[in-house]
C-alpha cells in the first residue's frame, strides 16, 4: 500500500511539474455522461442491511452526522463509486476519488458529474451551472457565484459506524444486484491530472488534509495517517476549533470548541475506548468521532460541527488558495 502511494505520487509529481509555471487556471475537462447519479435510492437502517453481509467492514463510508435516526451512512463503493452523484431528500452527495473526498450538502436534486477543473471534480446542476463538488461554488452559469450549504459528516468505516449508531439510516441494498458495486480508484484519473494548475508547494499534493471554513477564512490541518489519536486545537478566523483524527478508520472531522459559554480543551486520550477516544480537559468527558459525549458531567451533550471536509492538499489548495495552515495536533 505504501510502495504503491508513493509510485502514485512521484507520478503525478511529474505531471505537476509541466504546469508549475502556468498563469492562468486549467480550463474544465469535460466529461458529462460518464456517470449515472442515483436519486432517493430507498432506505433501510446500518443494522439491517450489515445482516446482508455486502459491506465488508473496512469499506469507506461517508456519515451524516446529525438528523434523525442518529444520522445515516452511506457505503462509498456499493452507492458513490459508480454513480459520483446522489441527490436525495437526506443530503446532496459528491464523491471525488481523485481529490480524495465525499462532499455532503443539503438536499437538492438534479445533480450529475460533469468533469474536472484544476484536478477538482465538477457537477452539473439542472439549470446548467457549474459547480465544485468540493467547496460547493457555483463556477459558472445561473447561480455563479452562490453556494451549497454543507450538511454535518464525517468519513470513516463501516464497523465504526455500525458500533457507533447501528439504528441509524442506510441506502436498501436490496440483494447487491441492484446497484453497481464498484471498487474504489487506486490511481488518479488522466482527466484529472490533465486540468491541474499549479499545486501550493507548501505541503506534498497528495497529503491528506482537514480543511475548515469559517467566514471567508481557510485553514487546512495536515494529517499523519501513523498516528492512532490525535486532537488539533486552533482557531479559524476567531473561532476555537477542534479537529479530532482517528487513525484506525482514517477519519478527521471538526467541531466548535465552545459548549454553551464555556470553550473546551480536547486532547486525544489514548487510554480510552475506541466508542470515544478524545476528552475534555475541563470536565474529563469522553468524547465520540461524531461529536457527542457519552461519558462524564457532559454526558448526552453535542458538539456544533463546523463547515469543513477532509481531502487531499491539492485539491484544497486550489479551491482554497488563501488558505491558512496548522503547525500541528496539541
């Protein structure tokens, strides 16, 4: 797996390197049609469709974190490997292999892929705007220069989830005839790479990063996938933010620090379970990768997750190239 990272970065190395002196943005590649988006596949719950045993417990999955029933979970290669695009009364959903990430917005309908611009993926709506997929800017069209509203989430694993929130939502897999199940892409698209720009130098393009938005201002905290626990506290534009990060699922998520008047201390805990693996310094509860508290005075509060998606340097870098970067997990 390492060997293979590595043989995929210094090939795109090479690529990065015809274009570092380019002046101007890479026009869209476009591709439209190459994927079919799904539309409000039925529902079903994580706990009833595990009993089917079509999801293996290390597939990667993007989770709704708020919302009834707990939130939900959506397996990334039985429902957005293969379609890129879900428009459902849930969410509006967005995997991009490439960039490394599944954006997740308020619900809306009458999305499809459409292709790449500056390594990013594009979306087209249905009146003809151009979106990206990864910070919901409208590009060009009707709507340019609106935005997609983000819905709370957090990338991880099955099992996680399932040991998390069992009762909570999941896509009906029916007898896995019904949708395509696709592995997820170990290599970048050539469509990709052949609409990047010039990639920020200050990190490696393919480091994976937890990008947070707060107002107009970005700050990017780099990620160390050999560390097990770790917790970044910082702020963002005046905000205290903590950015939790669970190695054993390779997931990163960011909440608000502040709990009605009072700002919060997190640290990763490494003597707790791995149901809640962070703790607050103030009270000593025990916190879970969703955000909520399970142990301790703070018991059955949650925590305000904060507009942010995790992804690759690269494409964060070029969607956010003001961006702000973090020194480190405290």
């Amino acid at each position: 797996m390492k060997h293979s990272a590595i043989v995929l970065a210094l090939f795109i190395g090479l690529a990065w390197g015809t274009c570092l002196d380019a002046e101007e943005p890479r026009p869209i590649v476009a591709k439209p049609g190459s994927f079919k988006p799904l539309t409000e596949p039925p529902c079903s719950y994580c706990s009833t469709q595990n009993r089917k045993r079509l999801v293996k417990p290390d597939d990667r999955v993007l989770a709704w974190i708020r919302g009834a029933h707990n939130g939900g979970a959506i397996p990334v290669r039985h429902c957005l490997s293969a379609s890129r695009v879900i428009n459902d009364t849930y969410g509006l959903f967005f995997y991009d292999p490439d960039g490394g990430y599944v954006a997740a917005y308020q619900k809306d309908y009458g999305y499809e892929f459409h292709g790449w611009r500056n390594g990013v993926m594009v979306v087209k709506g249905r009146d003809g705007t151009l979106w990206s997929a990864l910070s919901g800017r409208a590009i060009s069209g009707p709507q340019a220069g609106k935005r997609l509203s983000r819905i709370p989430n957090v990338m991880t694993e099955w099992s996680h989830w399932l040991m998390l929130h069992p009762e909570s939502t999941a896509y009906d897999l029916f007898d896995g005839q019904k949708y395509e199940i696709k592995e997820l892409p170990i290599e970048m698209s050539a469509e990709a790479k052949q609409s990047m720009g010039t990639v920020d130098d200050r990190l490696q393009p393919l480091t994976w990063v937890h990008g947070v938005e707060v107002g107009d201002s970005a700050k990017a905290f780099p990620l160390n996938d050999s560390v097990e626990r770790a917790c970044f506290i910082g702020d963002v534009s005046g905000e205290p933010v903590a950015v939790f990060w669970y190695g054993p699922t390779k997931s990163s998520v960011a909440f608000r620090r502040k709990l009605d008047d009072r700002t919060l201390t997190f640290f990763a805990d490494d003597i707790s379970p791995e149901t809640a693996p962070f703790k607050d310094k103030e009270t000593g509860s025990r916190w879970t990768l969703a955000g909520r508290c399970v142990d301790g005075p703070l018991k059955g509060r949650e925590l305000t997750w904060i507009d942010s998606v995790q992804c690759r340097w690269y494409a964060w870098a070029a969607e956010f190239p003001k961006t702000e970067i973090s020194k480190g997990p405290k």
